[in-house]
C-alpha cells in the first residue's frame, strides 16, 4: 500500500557483465550495463558486489531481468 524501493544484489563480483533492465507495460524503463571489466564507476552501488534498486509504487508491476556472462 506504500512505495518500496527493491534492492538486488549480485554477490559475485568476478563477473565479467552483468546486464539489469527494468520493463513496465512492456518498456525497458531502466538499464544498467556493468561487470568486473568496466569501470568501477558503472555500478549503480558503489560495492564490490552488483547491486541494483528500483522503485515500486503501490499496485505497480515490473519485470526485472538480469543477464550475466
């Protein structure tokens, strides 16, 4: 019945790319491309594992997808 933020966190931190995309009604509305060979500076938390938020309203659905190489 409230706004939540939902934290993801990846506790792997040797992975090479790692992808998060947030769809809503079908749209990507959020991407974030990082991994152990990019720039520290991608992650949207800086730690040394991946971690990932997005903001729930009441009654809303969201497709997270994570992909990983």
């Amino acid at each position: 019945s409230k706004p939540q933020d939902i934290w993801i966190e990846v506790d792997y931190p040797l992975l090479d790319s790692v992808n998060f995309f947030v769809l809503k009604e079908g749209k990507i509305t959020k991407k974030i491309n990082t991994g152990y060979r990019l720039p520290f500076s991608t992650r949207e938390v800086k730690t040394k594992s991946f971690v990932f938020v997005t903001h729930l309203a009441p009654q809303e659905e969201q497709t997270i997808i994570l992909r990983f190489r």
